[in-house]
C-alpha cells in the first residue's frame, strides 16, 4: 500500500494555541494507513510535547517546510502562512478552518499554489457529518468558556449563597443566541448556580432552553409561532414584531448581571444585538461576552482583544479564540474531527483517493485545480 503522507505544523497565527492533532489521533490515523510527519513544537500550546507524538509513531520534522517536503496533506486549526502554502507540493491537500469569507487572499494563494483546499466551516451539518462538523465542537466549548470568563470579570458571586452573615443572591444571566454555543452556555451557567433566561429567533429552541432549566424569553405571539421554516430556519420577522421583541429585550437587559451574545452568520457581518442604550441599562458590574468579536461583534462598543469598561462601569469582554483558552480540550475535539474527515481522502483499497463528488468533501472543497471552486466564494 502506498502510504499517504499527513503533515501537522505549528500554528502561526498570534495566540493560536491549539494544533490540528493528537497523539491519540495520530495513533488512529497511522493505523487507518497514513504517514504522519508533526512539525517540532506544534502541540506545546496545548499541552503535547513532542515525545507523545513520537511515541504514538508520529515522525517529528524540525521546520514546516520539512514537514510539508512529502506531505499529501496538510492539516491544520487555521488557514496556512504564506511559507506553508510556499513549501507545499502541487496539488497538495488542505483541510483547516479557513474563515474563507474574510481571509479570501489566502484562499487565492491555495488555489495559485494548486491546492485542493477543504473549508472545515463548510462541512455540511448533515447525519453522516457530525462526527466532522469542527464549528460545532469549538463552538461549545465557547460556550463554555465564556461563562468561565464572565464569572473571572464579574465581582461577586454567581450562585445564591445563604450565610451567617446574610444571603448572597444569585447573579441573572442572559444568553443571546441558542446555537451550540448558547447551549452550552446555558448548561454552564446554570451548573454555577445563576439565574439563567434566553432568547433566540427560532422558536423551536424554547424547548431546548427550558429542557437546561433556563426561562425562554421572547414576544410569543401567532407570528413568532409561526417564524420557522420547515427546514428549520428563522423567517424574517414584521418590523412590528422586532420593535415588539426589542423593548422585551431591553427592559430585561437591564436586570441582568451578565450578558453572553453568541450570533453568527455565514458571509455576512454578525447581528447587533445589544446597542450602546442597552448597555448604558445596566448595573455598574456587569459583564457582557461577546463571542462574535472576530468577525465584528453583536455588542456596540465591543473591541477585539480588550476588556472595555464603559462610563457607567460595565465590561464588555471582546477575546478572540475562546475555544483556543481551553486548548488541549479543543485540540482533541478538533483533532477527531479531522481524523474522521481523513476517512473520505482514501479510497476503497485504503489509498488516498478522494471522491470529489461525495456530498460532504464537495461542501466543503473551495479551491482546485488552480482555481476557486466553491460557488459562494468564486468570482
């Protein structure tokens, strides 16, 4: 058998912590038939020194361009840097969160180079695809960690304390967005013991956010019963009904001791969900998060990679790459998420071999052949 060859390099990005293997995948990987060639200090961040992934049969190259020299494909968290895109072999494969949509010259420079290029953010959220959808599992864990990092900036307790010298109450905390990561954030937030409400546009998350022991909020009205479309998407709402759902929001707003927004969207710039007015609301104290920071943010006033104290004494949180704080966690979801996206580059004697047309590889490839590929980025 002729063994395809998967490189790991270090992440270049500033901050990035987490890498695109494990010592545990590369076991997985090896025995499925791959090579696997891991740049020196790819894993420190995350808590795997090189001697892991040489016990689990990893071979450790000295730079990125020794890794990449006979490498088939590339894995990595990020998008590649100009040298690893420079060091790669033609027609070399790329699988990596390529934030495609804001980072388009590093998706022309993989089609120049003559890469086929996977957009692990494009994988469909299909059956057969959970086990690879990487948005998902870094997702909730920033859920997770940004209760973690609300309850680090916020001054007081957050759950009901009853003692000698009185009560403490519990802190209320408002979640905004019930994706994956709202979710978890719900989950998080509620095991440390706040007073946890939630809301989001689709109504068919009123069940999942009560089912965390968290309140639903939201105008429940005959049109927001109706506000989903059999595929399970948002309709767009009367301005009637958003003027209705913003003075809702911001009276409770208000009240809250913590705020976590968590909306994206695909190619497009995140929602504003909470206005300066808002957040002028709230206590002095009070703490918001804002997951959305990195692709422009769903708070007025948010700023990436600062701590913004308002006049009025309120921290807006804007950290990038939560999932990146809890980086040996991370990795090794992302990690699995990768080695079950390796199972569709082989064929069925086990060789590399990908079929383009598989309905998960197409989803997800943008570059080919020298060109960009994927109809939502090609020009």
């Amino acid at each position: 058998m002729c063994m395809a060859v998967i490189a790991v390099t270090r992440e270049r990005r500033a901050e990035e912590t987490r890498v695109a293997a494990v010592p545990e995948t590369v076991k997985k990987l090896i025995a499925a038939g791959f090579e696997v060639t891991v740049e020196a200090g790819a894993g420190a961040a995350a808590s795997y020194p090189d001697s892991e992934y040489q016990a689990a049969g990893a071979t450790i190259a000295k730079t990125a361009k020794e890794a990449l020299a006979k490498a088939d494909i590339l894995f990595k968290v990020r998008a590649p840097a100009d040298e690893e895109i420079a060091a790669l072999k033609a027609g070399a494969i790329v699988a990596a969160l390529l934030n495609p949509y804001q980072d388009k010259a590093i998706v022309d420079a993989l089609a120049k180079k003559g890469a086929s290029a996977f957009a692990m953010e494009f994988v469909p959220r299909i059956t057969r695809a959970q086990v690879m959808d990487a948005l998902s599992s870094q997702a909730n864990l920033a859920g997770y960690r940004a209760v973690i990092e609300a309850a680090e900036a916020y001054g007081k307790a957050l759950p009901m304390m009853m003692t000698a010298a009185g009560t403490i109450a519990a802190a209320k905390v408002f979640i905004m967005g019930v994706g994956v990561a709202g979710l978890q954030a719900i989950a998080t937030a509620r095991r440390l013991g706040a007073v946890v409400t939630a809301t989001d546009v689709r109504p068919a998350t009123k069940e999942q956010v009560e089912s965390l022991g968290a309140k639903f909020l939201a105008v429940e009205d005959e049109e927001f019963r109706n506000a989903q479309t059999a595929g399970g998407y948002a309709k767009e709402m009367s301005p009637e009904y958003q003027a209705k759902q913003a003075e809702l929001v911001s009276s409770h707003i208000a009240k809250q001791d913590i705020v976590i927004t968590t909306a994206l969207i695909p190619g497009r710039p995140p929602p504003k969900l909470v206005s300066a007015a808002q957040v002028a609301s709230m206590k002095p104290g009070s703490v918001i998060v804002d997951l959305a920071v990195e692709q422009g943010g769903n708070v007025e006033g948010v700023k990436l990679g600062e701590v913004a104290e308002t006049a009025n004494g309120v921290k807006i949180l804007g950290r990038p790459n939560l999932p990146g704080r809890i980086a040996a966690d991370a990795s090794a979801l992302y990690a699995r998420n990768l080695l079950a996206f390796a199972g569709l580059l082989l064929d069925k004697e086990g060789k590399l071999g990908p079929d383009y047309e598989d309905e998960i590889l197409k989803a997800a490839l943008v570059t080919q052949a020298g060109k960009v590929v994927h109809p939502q980025l090609a020009s």
